[in-house]
C-alpha cells in the first residue's frame, strides 16, 4: 500500500510563491533548461546535511551544478558488482555522459555522520557498528581517514575526520577508471573543500601544502 500523502500547506505556500515570482520572472530561462537539457560544468558531491546549502555558497543558477548529496559528503572505492550504488552511478553519469569539468567534493563543520563515524571506529557506538546499520556500513568507508587522524592527532580528531572526509573521497574517485582517466587527459580536474557552516568560511585542499587553505 503507498502511504504517500498531500504535501504539508506551508511547502503547497511556498511553492505557489516560487511560481508567482522566481518563475514567473525567469519563465524563459526555465524554458530553455528544459529544452536544451543540462550542460553543468561542475560536479558537486555534498552532505545531505540541511545547512549546506551548495547554490547559494557559489550564487548559483540552475543548471549550473550536478548536485550529489549523500551522508558525510563520501564516495566509495570503485567496486562494480552490480549491486545499488547510487554515489557511484552518479560519478559515472556525471563523468561519461554530462562531461563534467570539474568535481568538488564539499565537506564541512558538525557534520553528524563524520562524528558518527569518529565514535563507531573509537568503540562508543555499538549500534552502527551492527551489520543493519546502513550509516554505520556507508560509513566504512571513512575508517582509513580515522585511521589517519587517530595517528596524527590527539584533540579536535572529529573536525579532522570532516576534513580526511573530503580526501578519502578524492582518493577514492581515482580508482574509478573513467575519472582518472579523465584527469589524466586533462579534461577533468577533482577539487576538495571544506566549509565552516557557522562562520561562512571556506577552505581547500592545497596538495603544495598538505592540507587546507582559506579560499
């Protein structure tokens, strides 16, 4: 049975707003994304995390972005063995079929599952270390970047692991055959961000310096 029900009145309010306004003044410009289809020149690979809000940091239009939001900002290692990988259909989408320029991948400050994954791998939460935990699993994969912080660090591990987040990411989007591939030839280069949701600031990985810079 769908259990699926009517939309609650303030987001039907808010909808008819953006239509009224927004839409009405840019109908043309709409038209022609739907037409034309879409030619982003990046790709961004954020957290589901509501107050990131990837548009507004860069003033963004539509079309512009091909946004990919999952728990912590993560992409798996390469592993194509036809079971469900939404993160990784949507590198290769991005890659073999948009033609992307660009990947970002955009960590940032508080983020709950980078905590969540400090505190499975130190032992003090049991419950996403079960085997139906799916955050637990999908947080498996930041386990090397713990492994990392854990070594060199002995205060502030979890706002580092937001950080060795964002390069787990980088590192594991060179195993796909297709990205490194493009990198390679020049028709595709990987960034890596981290933004402080409450300051408003923004830092990247500069591989010069070993680590992150204010932008």
């Amino acid at each position: 049975m769908n259990h699926a029900r009517p939309l609650p009145s303030y987001l039907v309010q808010r909808f008819h707003g953006w239509r009224a306004t927004a839409y009405q003044e840019n109908r043309a410009w709409y038209r022609r994304l739907a037409e034309s289809g879409q030619h982003p020149r990046a790709m961004v690979i954020s957290c589901c995390d509501s107050r990131v809000h990837v548009t507004s940091i860069f003033g963004a239009d539509e079309g512009e972005f091909f946004i990919h939001r999952n728990v912590a900002n993560l992409v798996p290692p390469y592993n194509p063995d036809g079971e469900y990988h939404g993160t990784s259909a949507a590198v290769e989408y991005a890659v073999t079929s948009l033609g992307v320029a660009h990947i970002v991948v955009l960590g940032h400050s508080n983020c709950g599952g980078v905590k969540g994954c400090h505190d499975m791998c130190a032992g003090l939460a049991p419950e996403l270390e079960m085997k139906s935990s799916f955050v637990g699993r999908w947080m498996d994969i930041l386990r090397p970047g713990y492994e990392r912080v854990v070594a060199r660090t002995t205060e502030h591990r979890v706002a580092a692991l937001e950080k060795e987040a964002v390069l787990v990411s980088l590192e594991n989007l060179m195993t796909f055959p297709f990205v490194s591939s493009a990198v390679q030839d020049d028709m595709l280069t990987l960034h890596g961000l981290w933004t402080n949701t409450g300051e408003g600031g923004l830092e990247q990985f500069d591989p010069a310096k070993g680590g992150f810079v204010p932008v």
